[in-house]
C-alpha cells in the first residue's frame, strides 16, 4: 500500500517532461477491439494532438494472435487514423484509432475502414452527416449471457430481487429499484467527452441494464472513427468497474427489447435544400427499398433475433418508412417531414454492426449508385 501510495504521488507530481503515451486501437479478425502502447519520445510538451497525430508512426503486431494473419508471415502493418486524447492517462497521452495493411501496403480482409474511406472520397461535397444510438446491456458476473441465472447476471434488478418486473419503468429511470448502471453510462460520456469523441446524450433503455449514447452528427468517416473508439472507451470503463458489456443484439431472449444502433443520416442537400423530402429523400428511400437485403447483410450478426417487428421494430424481410414510425424500417422525423427537409433514421442495424460498413453502405445507396 505504501509503494502502492508513493506510486500515485510521483505520477501525479510527473509533469512528463518529452514523451507520450500512444494507446493504438484495433479492430481484431472476430470483429473485437484491442491495443496496445507505443512510447513516443523527444515530444515537446504540451503538445496539440495535431502535432502529434504528425509524427505518429506506422507500427505493427503479431496478427497470428487476432485471428488475421498466419503464424509463418504474422506481421500486421497498423496505420495511424484518428487521434483522441487518452481520458485514461491524461495529459499529453493519446488514443489512436488505426487500422490494418498487409506489409506491401494492401489493407487486409477485415480492414472495413479503408473501403468506407475510399467511398467517402468521391463525393466528399455530399458532406454525409451520421447520428449512431449505440444502445449496449450490461452484465456482471460472467459473460455468458442469459438471465437471471447466476454466472450471467444483466445488471438488473435480478442481482438483488430476483426476476425483474415487465420492461416499462426501466427506459430513463431513476431510483434504484429501476435504474442499473449509470456509473457506468455516466464515466463513459464523460470519458468520450475528454476524448474529444462527439457523443451527443445518452439515456437508459426500455430493458433493465441496458442504456443508448448517441455520437455524432459526424461527417462521414469520422463516424466510424468515433464510434469504434467510444466503443473502446466503453470496454475499458467496464474494465474498471468490474462490468462486461454486451453488443449482442438480442441479450436476453423473449418479451425484452433487442439492441439497435438505429443510424441518423443527411446529406448537405437532405438538410439545406427545400423540399428535398420529395425530390431527394423518397428517390433515396426508394433505393434504399431495392437494396434492402444488401443493407441487412452488414446490419449486424443476430439482428433476424432483434428485428421481429415487435419491440420497436419492423420485419427484418421487409422495408418500410413512415413519419414518426417506430415500427418502420426508416423513421422520417416529425420535424423533416413538417419542414420538408432534414434527416431520416434508420432503424435497421444492429447493436453490434460495424459502423464503417453501415455508414459506407448507406452513403453509396443514397448518393454514389444514383449519381
Ligand atoms: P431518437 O429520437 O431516435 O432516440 P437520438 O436523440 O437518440 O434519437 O439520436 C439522434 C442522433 O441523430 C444524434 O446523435 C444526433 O446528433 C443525430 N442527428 C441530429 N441531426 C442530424 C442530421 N441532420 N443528420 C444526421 N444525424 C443527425
Ligand atoms: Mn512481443
Ligand atoms: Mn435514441
Ligand atoms: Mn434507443
Ligand atoms: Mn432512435
């Protein structure tokens, strides 16, 4: 405990003369998140992440490891993407959010961030803005997931009462009988906050021990950018409280809410120009009905679970849009509809899709294949 102590003053009074802490951040073969620190030195302090997002290196790992790369040619090139700050270390230590190349500089088969950036870069004068609702359950205990035996307890009421009542008080509770998680929920936004992640709100879910945070409006790619790493930021506050999270779009099944991550989407056009519900959102949606089945297949594995048309949802085999509709495939806001112009919101992808797909997928629906 002494050293433990003496520990914590020295770091705290380190007022870290030239070096930076980079924690870079992975997307793995299975889908998964994982990282590890390079040390920069010779930095002048304090440095903008602009200066250091300059002078961050290509670095490499043993993708034998993560399911992407065989043991005899393991190396795995990680390219630097997205710098945040580290709300983890503090001061001048970073976050970066990199992604993954071959050594002769091709980007391996699950590097989805490189195809959804080459998309973005033929109409960047679209200037796509995406909302993502992360909604995510949380589980203590174990992470093998049904409810409420022991072993895999949701942070519901089971862990103290027993079977938890039907889904109706749950949804932005308060009072501990209803409400289970918010440190969890709460150091998060904070956390992305300090990041410099552009999470917009959060709240508690219709199903006890799940919760939504929202990020964005962001501009195309930086949507993926910020919802993988926020997504990184979640796994290690759970990391710290002693709590597993749950992307899995149907945690618990039967008569308890699935998990979304309904997607907000507009283009320059969508917002600015009059009309544009007639003349270039329906010609959209209309694309969108066609392409659907192409939409469902990187909507998220398990979403046929979640996407049963009850629960706040519509028929996974079926596309359908309606104002204010929560029960259609695409929402059309009240206030898009009323002013004829706007942003819609698709309802459709899963808890647990990768945003780089579902953002690169939509835009290429909705403007590259009617250009
Ligand atoms: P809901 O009413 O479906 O629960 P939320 O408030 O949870 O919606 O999330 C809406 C998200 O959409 C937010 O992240 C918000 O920033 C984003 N958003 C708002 N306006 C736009 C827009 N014009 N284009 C894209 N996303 C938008
Ligand atoms: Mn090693
Ligand atoms: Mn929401
Ligand atoms: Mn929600
Ligand atoms: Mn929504």
């Amino acid at each position: 405990m002494a050293a433990l102590k003496a520990l914590e003053a020295n770091l705290a009074k380190d007022t870290q003369a030239n070096y930076v802490m980079a924690e870079y951040v992975w997307i793995d073969g299975f889908g998964g998140l994982r990282s590890k620190t390079k040390v920069i030195t010779g930095v002048t302090l304090p440095a903008t992440i602009e200066s250091l997002k300059a002078r961050l290196p290509v670095w490499n790992f043993d993708g034998s490891s993560t399911g992407q790369a065989p043991g005899e040619d393991s190396e795995v090139i990680l390219k630097p993407q997205a710098v945040f700050r580290d709300p983890f270390r503090g001061g001048s230590n970073i976050m970066v959010m990199a992604d993954c190349y071959t050594p002769a500089g091709e980007p391996i088969p699950t590097n989805t961030r490189a195809g959804a950036s080459a998309l973005f870069a033929k109409k960047p004068e679209e200037e796509p803005w995406f909302g993502i609702e992360q909604e995510y359950t949380l589980f203590k205990d174990g992470t093998k997931l049904g409810w409420p035996r022991s072993g895999a307890r949701s942070m519901g009421p089971c862990v103290q009462l027993g079977f938890p009542g039907p889904q109706g008080p749950y949804y932005c509770s308060a009072g501990a009988d209803v409400c289970f998680g918010r440190p969890i929920s709460d150091d998060h936004m904070h956390a992305c906050l300090y990041a410099g992640i552009n999470i917009s709100g959060t709240n508690a879910e219709v199903m006890p021990g799940q919760w939504e945070y929202q990020v964005g409006p962001c501009v195309g790619i930086d949507s993926g950018d910020h919802m993988w790493m926020s997504r990184y930021i979640m796994l290690r506050i759970c990391e710290a409280h002693g709590v597993t999270v749950s992307w899995d779009p149907k945690p618990i099944p039967g008569d308890w809410n699935g998990a979304g991550c309904h997607t907000n989407y507009s283009t320059k056009a969508m917002r600015e120009q009059d009309n544009s519900y007639e003349t270039i959102m329906k010609p959209m949606l209309a694309n969108m009905e066609k392409k659907h089945m192409e939409h469902i297949a990187v909507y998220g594995e398990g979403n046929d679970k979640r996407l049963t048309g009850a629960h706040e949802t519509a028929p996974i085999d079926k596309f359908s849009y309606g104002v204010a509709n929560r029960g259609a495939s695409v929402r059309i806001p009240n206030d898009t509809a009323k002013h004829g112009k706007g942003y819609f919101e698709d309802r459709r992808p899963a808890s647990n899709i990768d945003p780089y797909l579902v953002t690169g997928k939509i835009f290429q629906t909705t403007v590259l294949d009617l250009a």
